[in-house]
C-alpha cells in the first residue's frame, strides 16, 4: 500500500487514522446502499399494492 503520508508531506499517524476512517465511512455507505436496496426491492410490492398500484 502506498505511504499516503509520504507523498503529501504529512505525519504518517494523522493520515493514516484519516485514510482508516474515510475506508470506514465508504464501506458503511456502500452497505447501506446495498441493505437499503435489498429492502426496496423486498418491499415494493407490498407498498404499490397497499397505495392502489399494479
């Protein structure tokens, strides 16, 4: 893995606790994004039928 720090001239510690948290938040928006999804799709029947729908 690159030294991110390294390149930018900043302190290893700093940029990498930065990188670890911005690895962190991505991974939890990509599983909302995919349990938010799963839970449409498992739920859209269910609404459309209920609001008049197909």
């Amino acid at each position: 893995m690159a030294d991110i720090g390294a390149l930018m001239g900043a302190s290893g510690t700093g940029t990498t606790q930065a990188v670890v948290l911005v690895g962190t938040v991505l991974v939890e928006a990509i599983i909302l994004y995919v349990g938010y999804g799963a839970l449409t799709r498992a739920l859209e029947p269910t609404v459309r039928q209920m609001l008049g729908g197909e």
